[in-house]
C-alpha cells in the first residue's frame, strides 16, 4: 500500500478506535456504579481516558466512591490535573485502603515521612525541630554517603508500650496506632509542611510511596497525609 494510502487509513481508522474506547470506558463506569472494580478494571479505565480525555473526571468520580487499594492504583495513574484526583485519594486513605504487597497479602496500615541532608541555611533548624518532636523516632540513616532522616510509625511494632505502661502488642493494631500517631498528628503535618520546599522527600502512605519522582506535588500531597492520619484517629 502506498504511504499516502497508509496515512490515510490511519486517519480513518482513529474515530473507530476512540469509539470503541468510549463504549468500553462507559461499559466500565456502568460497572462501578454497580459496586467496586478489580485492580486490572481501575486501571484499564485510567488507560482509557487516554482515548477520551472528556470522561476523565466521571473516572476519577467513580475511583472516588470505591475508596480501596485497586481505586487508588486507578487514580495514581490518571492525569494528575483530573478534577476529584486528590479528592478520591484523599477518601481511599482515610478508609483505610492499603497496597497490594507483590509477595501476597496488603502493606501493613503505616506512615513513614523520609528526607535526606539538603545545604539550605533552614535545614539544621528543620532537623532540630525534627528531635524535639520525634525524639528517637527520628532515625538518622547513612544511604551511598548521604544522611537521609525518616520518621515511621507502624500499626504494629513489637516492644513497644502504649500508655498506662500497657503493651502495644497487647492492643488491637489499630488501638495501638491510634495511641502513638494522636500526640504527634501536628508534628507530622509541621514537618511535612516544612519539608515541602527541600528535594528527596518521601511520603509512604499505607505502602504507597510519594515523591518527587511521582506525580503529585508536594501541597497535593498534604490533603493525602491529612486523610490517612484521619482515618487512624477517627477510626
């Protein structure tokens, strides 16, 4: 075939495949609206806005209202402007939803808040600020020569007390959680925010992973830490 002829197919062929992306798209949303989508079905709908940018924000809706670990995954590789994005994000964490482990089983209900050494004149009073919240919390790591800060807290971690001098093994995991995040909700919203200007930050979230590296902006990232703690301390 000539290659004015192939161009030409191509061009025919375009209308086809964005109709046929729109009746699967709409096929998919009918779906959601009946109950919630695998993981594959999340993200073949976030595939599809590709093909028909105009449903996006009927996508993000519909991830929205599902608030799981596959709704998450569905939104995370939407267009990262799609109106309801950070919103669903937002509901997804504050119920709970947690990551899909590659080895079995769902990332235990977790925050951990990672920053490494920056030159700018703030950083050691940002550090400073950083012990007297945290206190031993704070672990100071070595990784390919540079220091990197990380604050963690798990919904279980085996030793630890809880108040009263009761044993955080002892409680139930979110009980326990609860107890240790409570004092420290401002801390980890200050440090976050104070964070938000430095390089390398990285916000984990029930096993997913924020950074720069991703496509969320650091203020976008705020609304999703708000909703996690939330949903621990109203939980």
């Amino acid at each position: 075939m000539p290659a004015g002829d192939q161009a030409a197919g191509s061009e025919a062929a375009r209308p086809e495949l964005g109709e046929g992306a729109l009746e699967e798209l709409d096929a998919l949303l009918a779906l959601a609206s009946a109950g919630p989508l695998g993981v594959d079905a999340c993200l073949r709908m976030a595939a599809l806005v590709e093909q028909v940018p105009g449903r996006a924000p009927k996508v993000a809706s519909a991830l929205g209202r599902q608030r799981d670990a596959a709704a998450v995954e569905g939104l995370l590789a939407l267009p990262v402007d799609t109106r309801g994005v950070v919103e669903g994000l937002y509901a997804a964490l504050r119920c709970g939803a947690r990551r899909e482990q590659a080895a079995g089983g769902q990332a235990p209900r977790m925050i951990a808040l990672e920053f490494r050494s920056s030159r700018s004149r703030r950083f050691p009073r940002l550090v400073e600020r950083a012990h007297e919240a945290f206190g031993g919390r704070l672990e100071r790591l070595r990784i390919d020569d540079v220091i990197h800060y990380r604050v963690a807290l798990l919904d279980a971690e085996p030793g630890g007390e809880g108040e009263g001098g009761e044993d955080a093994d002892a409680l139930a995991p979110a009980a326990s959680l609860r107890r240790r995040v409570q004092p420290l909700e401002l801390d980890l919203l200050g440090l976050h925010r104070d964070m938000q200007r430095l390089r390398g930050v990285r916000l984990w979230l029930n096993g997913w992973r924020f950074d720069d590296g991703g496509p969320l902006r650091p203020a976008a990232r705020e609304p999703l830490l708000r909703g996690w703690l939330e949903g621990v301390l109203e939980g």
